[in-house]
C-alpha cells in the first residue's frame, strides 16, 4: 500500500484551514495543520512533511522567516513550499522565489487548480527524491526495483554492500559538511572500481543513506571488492577535515572510522522476496581488513 503524502498547512484563518484541512484529506494525502510560524517550524523538524503550505501572514513571524529557518536546517532544508498569499507584489513574489519557495498562489484561489499544484509539486519532489542529495547515486525506489529484479530474472548475480561504521559520531564531531563530503569520496571511488575493473552492467546506488550496494556479477565481483577495500583504506586518514595528519589519525582512533563490507550472491538463495535480500545484505557487512 502506497503511503499517503503528508502536508503541512500553516495558516491563522481557521476557517480557511479547516476548509483546505478536509478537502485534502478526501483527496487521500494526510494533513496537520500550524497557525503560528513558531509551531510550523518545529512541527517541520519533529517530523518533516512531504509538502509546506505556507501563508505570509502569521500572528508571529511571517512566513519568509519560517522558509528561512526551514531552509537552514538539514532536516527540513530541501521541503517544497507553496506560498498563500495575499500579497500580489512582483518584490513579495520574487523574494519568496529567492528563498527556494516553490510555487506562488494568491488569495481567492481556485481549489483546483491548488490541487493541481500540489500534485505537481509533490510528484516532482518525488521523482527527485529517487537520488540521494549528497552523492546523487540512486536510493529508494531505484534501488529495490533493482534489487527486486535480480529475485525475479534468472542471470546469476552478486551485490556487494559496504558502509564507513562510525560515521554518525563523525558527524557529530565534525559537522554535517565534512560527513558529506565523506559520502562523496567514497561514491566517487565506488564509482572509479566499477570503470576500472567492472563492467558496464554494474549497478551502484544506496541500500540506506549511509550503506552503499554493487549489483555486479560473480566475475567481477573479487575484483570490484578488493580495489574498493583498498582505495578506500589508503584514504581514510584524509576524511579527517585537519591539517595534521598525526591529530586526524588519533581522532581515526576515538572515531572508529571504519570500512565494513559485505557481499551477497544469486548461489546463497533463494530469497523469498526483496525484504529477505535486503536483511540478508545488512547482515553480510562485517569490517574489512
């Protein structure tokens, strides 16, 4: 069963909110609704919808300042926000294009053409959503459609799965930025294994965002695992974001910054569906070395 969209509704006329509250519920997204600019911010960050509607007008800080906090913070950073407005003013528009509101509509509007929008915008972010932002390789719905088709054809084949342990206390030491820029390194050497000694079928995406997966076949698959371990152990020392090499390898020790790989073949079958692959694939990551 497909899971409902989740809107969040920030907007002080009650009226008008309990009015668009139910019309998009019938229409089978699910809604929770802010009047305060205040409340719709930490609403967005507890539990991040899939779409903001956001008036301007609010009772404390307007609607600007809440697409800037939501735009400041990792969680909330990339949400679509419609903008309802009043205001008609070609500055109020373009300073809400500035701010990466996505669509503009002002009051009277029409219902349908609001529920067209936010179906567009919604199935945009969804087609979006099938690339990770920070490394831009395939997850979600890519990744299982291909890990679903390797269950259902009949061509042998071997997936190898690999993640850097501790990179959430990484994260936390050194800040979102440096992390990412660790998902990108390892993406890219991923990336150059598969040119240098795969072949042209492989397949690379994420199994979870900070798990990798190589769908690639049994000739190649020896090969792609040990040019990866090794590209990758040569260059853990310089994930470290420090200029002294000896302070980065005593944090390696407090971090644990490590490699774990894993790898799952056609021969340990059969998998009775996608779910029973990907615990199989979660389980087979033991560290390298």
């Amino acid at each position: 069963m497909t899971e409902k969209a989740l809107i969040l509704l920030v907007e002080d006329d009650l009226d008008l909110a309990d009015m668009l509250n139910a019309y998009f519920r019938v229409q089978g997204y699910d809604v929770h609704t802010a009047a305060w600019g205040e409340e719709a911010v930490r609403m967005s960050q507890d539990a991040p919808p899939d779409l903001v509607m956001l008036d301007i007008r609010l009772p404390d800080i307007d609607g600007y300042e809440v697409c800037r906090r939501l735009r400041s913070n990792r969680r909330t950073q990339h949400l679509p926000i419609i903008f309802l407005t009043e205001k008609r003013d070609r500055v109020d528009k373009l300073s809400g294009l500035e701010l990466g509101v996505v669509d503009y509509i002002t009051k009277p509007f029409d219902i349908q053409e609001l529920k067209l929008r936010v179906r567009n915008v919604l199935r945009r972010a969804q087609q979006a959503s099938l690339s990770n932002s920070v490394t831009n390789l395939p997850e979600g719905a890519l990744v299982d459609e291909k890990l679903a088709g390797l269950l259902l054809g009949e061509t042998p084949w071997s997936v190898l799965v690999m993640a850097i342990a501790g990179l959430e206390s990484f994260r936390e030491r050194y800040g979102f930025v440096a992390a990412d820029d660790v998902l990108r390194a390892v993406s890219l050497m991923m990336n150059n294994a598969v040119r240098e000694v795969g072949h042209e079928g492989d397949f690379v995406g994420h199994l979870s965002p900070n798990e990798f997966v190589i769908v690639t076949d049994d000739d190649h698959l020896a090969s792609l695992h040990d040019r990866i371990e090794l590209r990758l152990n040569q260059s853990m020392e310089y994930f470290y974001p420090l200029n002294d090499r000896d302070k980065a390898r005593e944090a390696m020790q407090q971090n644990h910054l490590t490699l774990a790989m894993g790898q799952v073949g056609h021969k340990q079958g059969p998998f009775g569906d996608l779910d029973a692959l990907k615990k199989a694939l979660q389980t087979a990551r033991k560290p390298a070395g």
